[in-house]
C-alpha cells in the first residue's frame, strides 16, 4: 500500500504548510495528491486571530488523514482490460444512468413514481436493455419489469436480481438504477464472451415499480407482490389527485383485481436466493476507502406518531411559571431522544428483556430521527395548543429496538406529566430487522474481492462488512428467499439527492463483481 510521510508542519498566519513524500506514489496519484494538497492546505477565511494557530495544525492534520485516506484507497489501472469488460461494464453502464436520469416527469429535476408516464418510459429502456442482453423479458401485473435466461437448467430454482426502477422527488441518479443496470451489464458481458446460455441456472433481473413508496405512501409495492407479501388492499389506495393504485395500474393497460393478485408471488421452491447491488446511502465506504462492501443486515424500523397537547394562550400574557406549553415539552422529549439513541447504555440495563449482545449491538447501530414537526396554531404570538411530531428509530436488534421503545415511550409520559401536558404516541409503521444470508454474503464478498483484486492487479484488505440503515427491496424479498447485498460507496454519502455520485470506476467494480459472482457461482 502507498504512504506518504510528513516531514515538517509549520503554521502561520497565513495557514499551514507541510513536506509530504509522495515517492512511492504512481504519478496520477502523485498528481492527485498535490492538488488536494495544494488546494486543502490554506488558511480559511472564517478562522479568526485567537485560534488560527490550532486550527491551522488541526486542519492540517486532519486534511492529511483524508489525503492519506485517499491515498490508500483503490486506484484503478488505466490500462484498459478487455477481460474486464470496461466497455460494457463501466462505459456503456454509465452513459445508461445517465440516460436513464433524464427520464423524468418533472423539468429540472428528476422525479419518477410508481406507474407515472416517465416510470413507463423508463421501464421500456430497461427493457431494451434486457433484451440487448439476450434475455427474455415481460412486465407483470404491477409493472415490474423482468428479463430471464434460463441457463443450462431451467427447472433449477432461479437467482433473481434486482433493485428499484422509481425515484424520490428531486432524485439522483444511482439509487435503485445503479442496480438494475449493473446486473444488466454483468449479464451483458456474459453474452459476449459466450457464457449466458452456460449458467448452472436460471438467472433473473426485475426492476421493481415501486419501493420508495412516493405516489401512494406505500413502499416495496414491486418487490412485496413478487414475495407475495403485498396485500389485495393496496390496490384501492389513493394518492393525491385519488388516484388509485389499480387505476394507476389500469391506466398503462394493466388489468389486475385483487383475486389475481397472488398470482404475482413466485413460489419459493423455484428461486434459489435474491441479489441487490445498490448505492450505500451512506459516507463508510468512502471513509475506509473501498468502493465495495457486503451488507449483513438491514436495520429494523419503527415510525412514532407523537401527539402532544398543552394549553393555548397569549405568547404575551400567560407568565412563565403558569404555562402548560406542549412545544416545550416536545424540545425536552426530542433531547431526550437524542441523548438515549447516542448511549442506550446509559438507560437500558441488562434483564431477561435486554442482554448484554443487545446493548453492544445497539450501541452500535441505534439511529433516531425526528423529521416533521407542526404546530398548532403556528403563530409567533401565540403559545401552541398541539404540537405534533414524528420519531424514525432504526436498530438491527429488533428486541433492542423494542427495549428503546418502551425505555423511550415510559421516559416521555413521564416528562409530559411534569409538565401538565398529554401525550399520545401511535405506531405508524413497523419493520424487522433482516439479517442477509452468511453463505449468499460470502459469496459475494469473495466475487466483490477478487473483481477489485483484478481490477487493481494487488491484494487489498478485506472487503467491508456492513449493515445498512435503509430500507431495500431485499427486506420485502427476504420473506420469499434467501437475499445477499453488495453496496457501492458514493461520494460523500449523499443519497435522494441530485448531489448523488458514484466514481465511473465504482459502477465498473460493481457490474464486475456480479459478473464474478455469476462466473463463479451460477
């Protein structure tokens, strides 16, 4: 692995500077590493007189740990590899997000939701794409899109992969895209050197209609019908303009009644286990420097609905000491939240309800979040009567989850007591924690090494093991089948965004680590 050593920091008024030996440096590293050293090390404008002196040595320091970072991380060859297929893996995989990112229905942004004008078109490209690829492809009730080779034995159980085809409002172009072309592509390559039609089995990619759930507040609507976890229900649900989702549905010629909604579920016998590549959503893989990890489990999720009801008054005639004011309260409940999510330690003891593995495990995974919050009436001069607010709590221990929630629920009826309010907490949504498959996880782990071994023709450290605080359509799959995940770093974790990025590079690595994972193991 390359190092580059500092030699001398000095600082100054003007900032700090530093020697740095970059001789063991390839010269686009070398390159790359003077000009992040060239552009970090000045002194910024908003460190003032006092604390320039510290800032500058911790600025210093901590650019270098970045640059050292960056330094450590995978370079790849540039050496075009035609046994890598770049051009099909990374080329053509690129300039498919891109096109596939300019299917929207919104100008200026991209926005495309469950069974929208911009989601048809943007499933037929995908199923060019397929095609391109030599499989045979249909769209099913719910519009997923699907495309199939069979192999050298049909009737063995089937690998699918897929991901989602439908985006946030304002989306980037990565998340769910990134892995239904990758697979694609994979499959691709595999056509092109003469091995698709000499897979052990059947191998299938969907992209699924729906998993963010934007149009009708209902998320997996594509993969939970393949899992046959979707309720009859979900069909008579409206969005804004009440629009239901069969007549989303019918709408683009689709034709589906509850009855024969099951007929949507894969009978578990005929699929042998379930792969999503997808964008990690998240900054750990950039950190540690690897354009790869394997995910172990997605987190468990609940959604708090907390209603708090006060007294309502005059924000200037009701004195301090008499007040019953439920935003206060609501502050003291969203502290509390936060202090009992960054060390449950501290609140949770070890029972027959919370053992020791529990704590350790959400310690290490436990993630709050308060998103909405209103007011009622919201007006500066008026002291709220009802204030209402939402709690995310994420946790790959669902009975640490539940520890948390019941620790937390208690804690609040307790402040809101003391302070003469009610408080009224409703479980809007609940979702298991989902451990991926250890052999399945493996598997890919071994593919992901031994593509970014390739890649960079040197043995790097392991491939990160990670989990994954988002939800995905492998948790819907996983009622169905065995699910592996493998996530792409992207840069600075940004995620729902059209800031989302992903290195040409780290698209490549990921379409040539399924490729290796089929080589191998299909």
């Amino acid at each position: 692995m390359n190092q580059c050593e500092v030699h001398f920091i000095s600082t100054s008024r003007f900032g700090c500077a530093c020697v740095i030996d970059f001789a063991n440096f390839s010269s686009q590293e070398h390159a790359a590493a003077a000009a992040m050293a060239t552009v970090c090390f000045t002194k910024p404008h908003h460190v003032s007189a006092n604390n320039n002196h510290c800032s500058s040595i911790f600025l210093c320091c901590f650019l270098l740990s970045l640059l050292s970072n960056a330094a450590s991380s995978y370079m790849f060859s540039d050496e075009k590899r035609d046994d890598l297929f770049p051009e099909i893996l990374r080329d053509e995989a690129v300039t498919r997000l891109n096109d596939l990112g300019k299917v929207s229905d919104a100008d200026g942004y991209l926005e495309r939701t469950f069974m929208s004008p911009a989601s048809v078109r943007a499933a037929s490209l995908i199923r060019e794409w397929m095609e391109d690829a030599g499989l045979r492809t249909w769209v099913d009730l719910m519009g997923n899109v699907h495309g199939r080779v069979e192999g050298m034995n049909a009737s063995a159980g089937a690998l699918l992969i897929g991901s989602h085809s439908d985006t946030v409002v304002d989306a980037g172009i990565f998340d769910g895209s990134l892995g239904i072309i990758s697979a694609i592509s994979a499959l691709k390559a595999l056509k092109s050197a003469g091995k698709l039609g000499k897979l052990k089995r059947p191998v299938e990619v969907i992209a699924f209609s729906d998993e963010e759930g934007v149009r009708f507040q209902s998320t997996f609507l594509g993969s939970a019908a393949v899992a046959g976890v979707l309720p009859a229900t979900v069909l008579q649900i409206s969005d804004k303009s009440r629009v239901t989702v069969q007549d989303a549905l019918k709408e683009n010629n689709i034709d589906i009644a509850e009855e024969n909604l099951l007929q949507l579920k894969y009978n578990p016998a005929s699929v042998w286990g379930y792969v999503e590549v997808h964008i990690e959503q998240g900054p750990v893989l950039e950190w540690v420097g690897f354009p790869l990890g394997v995910v172990k489990g997605i987190a468990g999720q609940t959604r708090l609905k907390v209603m708090v009801r006060g007294s309502q008054g005059h924000a200037g005639t009701v004195p301090m000491a008499m007040r019953q004011d439920p935003m206060a309260a609501t502050a003291e409940l969203i502290v509390l939240l936060e202090s009992l999510c960054k060390r449950p330690k501290d609140y949770l003891s070890v029972d027959s309800h919370c053992d020791g593995s529990t704590l350790e495990s959400l310690s290490n995974s436990l993630v709050c979040t308060v998103g909405e919050i209103s007011t009622w009436p919201s007006a500066s001069n008026v002291i709220p009567g009802q204030v209402t607010f939402t709690i995310d709590l994420r946790a790959i221990d669902d009975k640490g989850r539940e520890a948390i929630l019941y620790e937390l629920s208690n804690r609040m009826y307790q402040i809101c007591e003391s302070r003469s309010v009610s408080c009224n907490i409703e479980r809007k949504h609940d979702a298991n924690a989902v451990m991926c498959d250890s052999e399945l996880s493996s598997q890919l782990k071994s593919a992901a090494y031994g593509a970014l071994k390739m890649m960079t023709r040197e043995s790097k450290h392991e491939v990160p093991v990670m989990m994954s605080g988002a939800g995905h359509d492998a948790m819907a799959m996983s009622h169905l089948t065995k699910v592996g995940m493998l996530f792409v770093r992207c840069r600075g974790g940004v995620s729902h965004s059209p800031a989302e990025h992903v290195l040409d590079d780290d698209v490549w690595a990921a379409g040539l680590a399924i490729l290796a994972f089929l080589d191998t193991h299909m």
